[in-house]
C-alpha cells in the first residue's frame, strides 16, 4: 500500500533575507510599531552611528522607542528610494526618505546592516543615519503664496490652484489662502489628483486655512 506523507514545513528563516529587510524599511516608515516589534529578537543588539555620535540600545522595546522616536513628529514620510540584499550572511537596507516635519520638510538616509536568528528574526542592527537635512526648496525664498480670498473648489478655487501651481517652480511650495472651510478637504485631495505634495494644512487665529502644496510635476 503506498502511503503519502507531505512534506515537513519549511523552517522560518527559508524566507528570503532581503524579504525581511523589505519588510523592516516598511515597519519603519509606517510607523507601525507592532510589526517592527515583531520582526525583531527579544535580545537585540542595536548600534548607531548618528551624527551626534556613536550609541547604542540593548532589547527589542528600546530599538522599537528609538526608531519611532526619530519620526514621531512627522506628518508625512515619503519612501524616495529603498533596498534590500543579502550581503555575506548579513542583510543590508538602504532607504532614503522625505519627511515632513512642523519645521518643513527634511531628507534623511539610513544604510543598516541586520543579522537574523534561524526564525527570521532580527537580533542585531548596525545603523548610519544621516540626520534630517532640510530641503532647500522649503525654505521662505522658494515659497509662493496666493490668497484666494473667500473661494472654494465648487466656484473657482480649483481653476486658481491650478493657474497659481502651474505657474511655480517644481519643488517650490504654494501657500494658499482661504475663508472657505470646505477647502480644507477639497483642496488638499485636488493637489493630490494633480501629483502634487501636501505639505500642512493650518488654521490660523482670524479663521482662515493655509493649504501648502509643493509642486511635483
């Protein structure tokens, strides 16, 4: 009688190194601090090269604290570029990223090194961090602004968004000025029909919305 058997599981760390790595820079830039605790080992090695300095965390919630702290404050991160390889036993990640912060926007790259258990986990993390560079673009002299008095999308603000936008530099920012509150959902989705990047959308004291976009095309 012949007897079919199945075949045993494929052990965990048959998962292909540079998925997990993938699946880190993901983790990291969306901020979900479940799964980037769950990709890493209880007893992690983390060590840092920062541009303050040399440092390092011992234990999975304390690499989990550092990394959301660096983009606590963002309100937007953007992935520019990003890999993923296996480089003699060890996983190497680049990712460079956009990030919007209260101060403007900022670029920042990090090139990390991880060493993974036999469950895919990770268990150590060298890391070189660049820093927040501020972008260029974003400051006051490429800014533009455009008051667009009491307008919305439904009676010609669109129409203005598009003359004022198209008429900028690309990687500039057009501020724009509205009493119309329905603009503060309306606006920011026609920007990114357009391509463009909502940079932040505020209130200010008298009433008014300011809606920053820059231009991306």
């Amino acid at each position: 009688m012949l007897t079919l058997r199945a075949p045993d599981p494929a052990p965990a760390s048959s998962t292909p190194s540079r998925d997990v790595g993938a699946a880190f820079v993901t983790a990291v830039t969306t901020r979900d601090i479940d799964s980037l605790r769950s990709l890493l080992a209880d007893e992690l090695r983390f060590r840092m090269l920062l541009p303050s300095g040399p440092t390092a965390d011992s234990g999975a919630g304390a690499a989990v604290d550092r990394i959301t702290s660096w983009f606590a404050d963002a309100d937007e991160i953007e992935v520019l570029a990003s890999t993923s390889a296996e480089v003699g036993g060890r996983v190497a990640v680049t990712y460079r990223l956009r990030v919007h912060r209260p101060g403007g926007g900022h670029l920042i790259e990090q090139h990390v090194m991880l060493d993974l258990a036999d469950d895919g986990r990770i268990t150590s993390i060298d890391l070189l961090c660049s820093g927040f560079r501020r972008i260029a673009s974003e400051e006051s002299g490429q800014a533009h602004e455009y008051d667009a008095g009491d307008l919305g999308c439904a009676d010609g603000l669109a129409g203005a968004f598009r003359d004022n936008i198209g008429s900028i530099p690309v990687g500039h920012v057009l501020v724009v000025s509205t009493s119309d509150p329905a603009a503060k959902e309306d606006l920011p989705s026609l920007a990114r029909l357009m391509g463009h990047a909502v940079r932040s959308i505020e209130a200010t004291p008298d009433g008014r919305l300011l809606v920053s976009v820059e231009r991306r095309r």
